[in-house]
C-alpha cells in the first residue's frame, strides 16, 4: 500500500493523535485489534469494513462519508439507492459531476425541498 499523507490510514492516524488518543485505546473504542488498527495507519492494510470505518469516524468526530470516500467505499444505503435507480443516478452524478460543493448543497436542499412539498 502506499504512504500517501492524504490516504484513509495517514489521515486517521493524524487525526488520532491530533485528538491525543493512544492505539491501543483508540482500537478498543473502534472495536478492532491495535496491530490490525497500526497496519491500517501504516497502510499496509487496507481500510477496514464500511462499519468499522463508521466507528472511526464517529470517535474521530468525521463526516463518515468523507472517511468511507477516503477508503475507496461508498455507504451502502448510497450503493442500495443506485441499485435501485441506475438509469436515474447515473443522469443524475454525470450533470452534478462539475458542480462545486455550493452548487451541490443547493441542489441537496432543493431536492429536500420538493420531497417535504410533495409530502404536504
């Protein structure tokens, strides 16, 4: 695996001792083993399962989503939902692809806006 400083294990590691939580403790908050959780950070594993990278997130105070994003994963409520409606999501991710993330907040509120008018 790489030692890229913007990879899953790098970015965890900084962020866990940036919030000064020793390996072993972080590893029982997480639930996973502290020489699984030192190779991950030293990427020679890779990232853990999507709900570990959850419990990471949460104890890290993260978006779980950008972590999951970090790990090469992808939620899978998100995945569900693309399953469902590939045709659609796929329309959809290509026209937002160029959006900044201004544009693609204002769209997520739109969208949220029509699904509470369509429930009134």
């Amino acid at each position: 695996m790489s030692n890229d400083n913007s990879s899953f294990g790098t970015t965890v590691r900084r962020q866990r001792e940036e919030k000064k939580i020793g390996l072993r403790k972080f590893a029982q908050m997480v639930g996973m083993s502290p020489t699984y959780l030192s190779k991950v950070e030293r990427n020679e594993f890779k990232p853990p399962t999507e709900e570990k990278v959850r419990a990471i997130a949460r104890v890290l105070g993260r978006d779980p989503d950008e972590l999951l994003a970090l790990a090469g994963r992808v939620s899978s409520d998100l995945a569900d939902i693309i399953q469902r409606h590939p045709r659609e999501m796929a329309t959809l991710l290509r026209a937002a692809n160029r959006l900044s993330a201004e544009e693609m907040q204002r769209l997520a509120e739109e969208v949220q806006r029509l699904k509470k008018e369509e429930k009134s």
